[in-house]
C-alpha cells in the first residue's frame, strides 16, 4: 500500500515549527509496518505542475493531509481536488483541525474520510480497513474519531476516539525531516533571530529546536480551536533525555517549549527546568497560563536558562475574561507579567479583542491594566512599547463557541454552503488580519477597528512618559515633522527596494523578507501580530491633536482599511449614526461565558435529518 502525508502552507512564509502532527502519523504507520512518504508542501511550497506531476507518478493508495488550522481550507479543497484529478483511486483522508468542518469538506471537497482528535491511533485502525478493498462502511463504522458520508449521502461521525497516554507519545523521528533536506530549516544555526529579551552569550554554532512537553489543553478558551480532550505531560526525564540527544546529535543550544499549557503542571514545569539548566541550554516557553504560576517558580527558570516566557492574557477586562472563559483575573495576570519583569525575563504581551461583549469600556480597562504592567515587562531598548505587543481580533473558527455565535447570530450562514463561504474568506490569513473579522460585537465596524491603534497608542504614550518622568508635549509642527518622517522612511525604503530589484542585487530572499522594522521573525512569522510600523502616540502629546484624537483615528482607520472612496464613507456615516444614538451594546455578557450564551444549530440541508455534526460543534 502506497501512503503519503502532506503539509499545507497557513502562513505567507514557511513555519519553523516543524510539522510534528505529520512526522507522528509518519511514525505511527511505521508501528504496523506500513511506510509512508512525506510531501512537505508547507516547506517547499511546490508549484502547482510540481504537485500534479508528483501524485499522477506516484498514484498513491491513500494520500493524508494534515490541515492544521481552519485557515487552510481553501487550499485544501484545491489539493484534494488536484490528487483526485490526477490520481482519481487515491483515498484522501484530512486531519487536523480543520476536520471540525468534516461535513464541509465531505460535501464540497474530493475528500473521502475526515479524522478527528488524535490520529495516530486512528490512522493505523482506518489502514487495516483500507488495505482490504473495496471499502466496507460495515467495519468502517466501527473506526472511532472518523467522518465519512454514507452511501445515502448522509454525514456520519463515528464519535471521539481513544486518546493518546502520555506513555504513547512518541518523539519526533527527524530523519524525516533529514530524508528531504528540510532539516536544517527546522533545526537552524538561526538563533539570533530566536534571543528576543536574552541579554547574555550565545556559544558560536548552536543551534535552536522546539520541543513540545504535553499535549492537549487545562482550558477551553471560547476562541480557541484546539478541542483536544485531556492533558498529558511527558515524564521530565525523557524530556531531558531528548534534549541531551539533541544536544549531542544536532549541537542544540537554545530550546523553544511549544506546549500550550507549560507550567499547569508546575511540579513538572519545575522538573523539566532544573534538567534543562543542567544541561547548559538556554530556552524559553509561551503558551504558559497565569493562574499557575509564582514568582519563585518563574525565578527557578530564569536561574535555569529561560530566558522569555509569554503567557495568553488576551484581556485587561474581567469581563471579558470570563466571555472568553479563561479561568484566570486581572489580577492574576497582573502578578505574572510584574513577576516576570522582577525576575528579568521577557515577554510579550498577547491581546484578543473584539470578542461579543467588546465594547469601548473593556478596551479602556485593558488599556488601564496594560499602563499597570507596563513597568514590570521588558521593553526593548529604543524602541516603544508597542513593538512587543501582539493584539489579534478574534478569528470566528469552527468547533468553537464564537464560531457558533457567529452561525446563531446570522454573521455566519447556517447551511454548508454559506460557512463554505466563509472558510474560503478566512483561507490563508493570518490572524492579525482584520479581512476576516467577524464583528461581533453589537458596535459599527470602523469603532471596533480603531481598538487596535487606540490601545497602541496609549501604551506608547505611557511607556514614554513614564520613561522619562516628563509630560512631553510637542508642538503642531513637531508633530507634522513627525509624520512627514515616516512617510519620507517609508518612500525611501519604496525606492530602494525597486532601485535593488532593478540592478538585481541586494534581494532578501524570500524567506528573511521583515515585516514592519522588527528585523525579526517573531515580528513576521504569523505567530504574532507586532505593529512595529505607523504610530498613533505622537498625537497625544499635543493639545490639539489629543482634543480631536480620535475623529482623527476614525478618519485615518477607515482610509486604511477601506479599498474605494465609498466603503470610506459607509464606515464613518454607520459610525456616526450609532454616535448620535447614543448607543450602548446590547450584549448582556457580564460574567457569563460565552458558550453559556450560545443555542448551536444543525447544518440546514433542505431537508430533516440527525445532524451528527453536533458533537463537533460543541466540541470537547
């Protein structure tokens, strides 16, 4: 049997994160003596004669498709479509998040099966199956954690399948990645680009790698689209272990821990810190909660390497906190970002906003908690505050309770074809983008998109006054000079990149392109939305521009994200009209979360039927 596991590319340049999920499947065929090629699309990003050519030679038996996010779908329904034009025997199975729109793309892509959750163990189940042809729906049914449309046509969901043990995860094998000559992009000598708030030296020829020390989640963000059931932590001895092997195989020097919960387990957390100082490296974790934390345990890492630790705070509302159902306080977030400055770690501030109950007071409390904290953290050095800050609006997507709200609320069509179109739209966009957002927030559209630049702004403002210790006002003209000089920056980085693209030299390629002035690839990976660019503080440190400062961000908003005249003026008369109604949102959130407020609707068909997609959309 012919198998093969592909990637597809979510960001406009290849992650470094390597492509665990794809690299277990791998491995666990290899548990039933099953071999399977991996197609790492995401890394190469191969043109579409290359894909074509590679699966018409090929006409693989079974083709996987790893989908890690709904983002991912339009190119999805592109691939399948291509391997089944091509190779029209070829079994295409998606996992991955996407597969929370399993019906979606059973109906409207070339896709035969979908697996849901953890897939080593169910791919090894669904092989055994496959390897007899022709298919059996029979013993099909009795694969959990698959979707697959019955002969009828009707969707089916064989219900959640068994979960990984901690003692069943098994470690990355890289020489998956070595076989294709990817390795050396996924364990790079790039750790300059990686020492974002480490103040120390670096040994010349190390290298950085992730690692990843749990999987699933303690919590169930009501934004979040990772539905794993359950959290499991690998024993800190072979946590050291295979860092001691990278060490010595790959002359490792700096570890990422990309788990999404490091420190839940704080006994752990503390284990896998001690080995790792032990060891020599230097490391550093996001994805850590701030419920679970002291500053003695964070002192502990930064005395054992670490070196930044980033937390998902993603509000300065208790409210909205509890919408999100974070299971955590201002206060309690408060104490973690002082305690990390205490300690000397960085950091960088995570921000979600726009979530339904959103509205100007929220934004104000998290700019209020935001000037609180602003002290504590690890500014970078000549730069402003806003350089380390990431502020994303939330991205509606399915298998969670905003997604839901969304479908409830009208925002999002309710049949397969109106959330088809909506998942096309959100393809290939990074969060930070505001094309996709769903407004959701009882609010016109141009306020809650100042939101972002207002909250900027006033940390920026903050941060420098407080730097200083002085009111620093500027004059109108010190102001005009101000923009005057980005915009001439600006032009003159316009010229000289098309004066270097004529002389053909001087050419970044694609993969070290910058965005914004970072010069960084936390700044550029999607990972982050870092507005290193335009400012908005100046304006406040001039009476005038600070008396008329926000019709001047309305105005300057709806240009920036308005593509003709028209749309520029539908979003300042919607603005203006709510403005004269006085109008307060409507939403009656307080306290309460949002998957406590939402009813979920069936998939509309046209027609009666047990809408099995129900388990997936209330998720785990």
């Amino acid at each position: 049997m012919k198998i093969c596991i592909c990637t597809t590319p979510i960001r406009r340049i290849p992650t470094d994160y390597p492509p665990f999920g794809s690299m277990s499947i791998i491995q666990s065929l290899r548990k039933i003596g099953k071999d399977a090629r991996f197609y790492n699309i995401d890394y190469f990003r191969y043109s579409h004669n290359e894909i074509k050519a590679y699966f018409k030679i090929n006409q693989f038996d079974i083709v996987g498709i790893s989908a890690v996010v709904s983002t991912a779908y339009a190119y999805t329904k592109y691939l399948s479509s291509l391997i089944n034009r091509v190779s029209p025997n070829t079994l295409i199975i998606v996992g991955g998040n996407l597969a929370a729109s399993a019906e979606i793309l059973l109906r409207k892509c070339k896709v035969d099966i979908c697996v849901v959750g953890d897939g080593e163990l169910t791919i090894q189940a669904l092989v055994r199956v496959l390897n007899g042809r022709p298919l059996n729906l029979d013993t099909l049914r009795t694969i959990k954690g698959i979707c697959y449309l019955e002969k009828d046509g009707e969707f089916f969901f064989t219900g959640y399948g068994e979960i990984l043990s901690s003692k069943d995860i098994e470690w990355p094998d890289y020489s998956i990645l070595d076989a294709d000559g990817s390795l050396p992009h996924f364990i790079s000598d790039n750790i300059d680009e990686r020492l974002f708030g480490y103040d120390g030296v670096v040994e010349f020829g190390k290298k950085v790698a992730w690692i990843v020390t749990a999987k699933g989640c303690v919590n169930q963000c009501t934004f979040c689209h990772r539905w794993e059931k359950g959290y499991r932590v690998r024993p800190s001895g072979q946590v050291i272990e295979h860092v001691r092997y990278l060490i010595k195989q790959y002359n490792v020097g700096c570890i990422i821990i990309a788990d999404e919960n490091f420190g839940s387990d704080i006994n752990h957390a503390n284990e896998v810190a001690s080995g790792l100082g032990a060891l020599g490296v230097i490391w550093s974790v996001a994805g850590v909660r701030t419920r679970t934390v002291s500053k003695e345990s964070l002192q502990h890492w930064k005395d054992s390497g670490c070196y930044m630790a980033i937390f998902g705070v993603e509000s300065g509302s208790l409210k909205m906190l509890r919408v999100m159902e974070k299971n955590a306080t201002v206060e309690m977030n408060t104490n973690a970002i002082k305690w990390t400055g205490e300690v000397g770690l960085g950091t960088i501030i995570q921000l979600v906003i726009g979530m339904p109950g959103e509205n100007d007071k929220t934004i104000e409390e998290t700019i209020e908690f935001l000037k609180e904290i602003s002290s504590s953290v690890k500014w970078w050095k000549g730069k402003t505050a806003s350089d380390l800050i990431s502020i994303n609006y939330a991205q509606a997507l399915p298998g969670t309770p905003l997604y839901e709200y969304a479908r409830q609320h009208g925002l999002i069509g309710a049949d397969v074809n109106e959330e088809e179109k909506y998942l096309i739209n959100i393809s290939d966009i990074d969060a930070y983008h505001t094309d996709h957002f769903v407004n959701a927030t009882d609010l016109p559209l141009l306020q809650v998109l100042t939101w972002r630049p207002l909250i900027t702004a006033h940390l920026d403002a903050h941060h420098y006054r407080s730097q200083y210790g002085v009111d620093n006002r500027l004059s109108l003209l010190q102001v005009a000079w101000y923009y005057i000089g980005i915009f001439w920056i600006r032009l003159s980085k316009i010229i000289k990149r098309r004066f270097s693209g004529i002389l053909k030299r001087d050419v970044p390629p694609p993969s070290s392109m910058t965005q914004g002035d970072t010069g960084n690839r936390i700044g550029k990976s999607g990972y982050f939305n870092i507005h290193a660019g335009f400012k908005y503080a100046p304006l406040l440190f001039n009476p005038i521009t600070a008396h008329i400062f926000k019709p001047l961000l309305l105005i300057t908003t709806a240009v920036r994200f308005s593509k003709t005249p028209m749309q520029i003026l539908r979003l300042l008369f919607a603005n203006a009209f709510w403005s004269m109604k006085f109008s307060l949102s409507a939403q009656n959130l307080d306290g309460i979360s949002l998957r406590k407020t939402i009813a979920i609707m069936p998939s509309k068909l046209g027609h009666n039927h047990d809408d099995k997609m129900l388990p997936l959309r209330k998720g785990r």
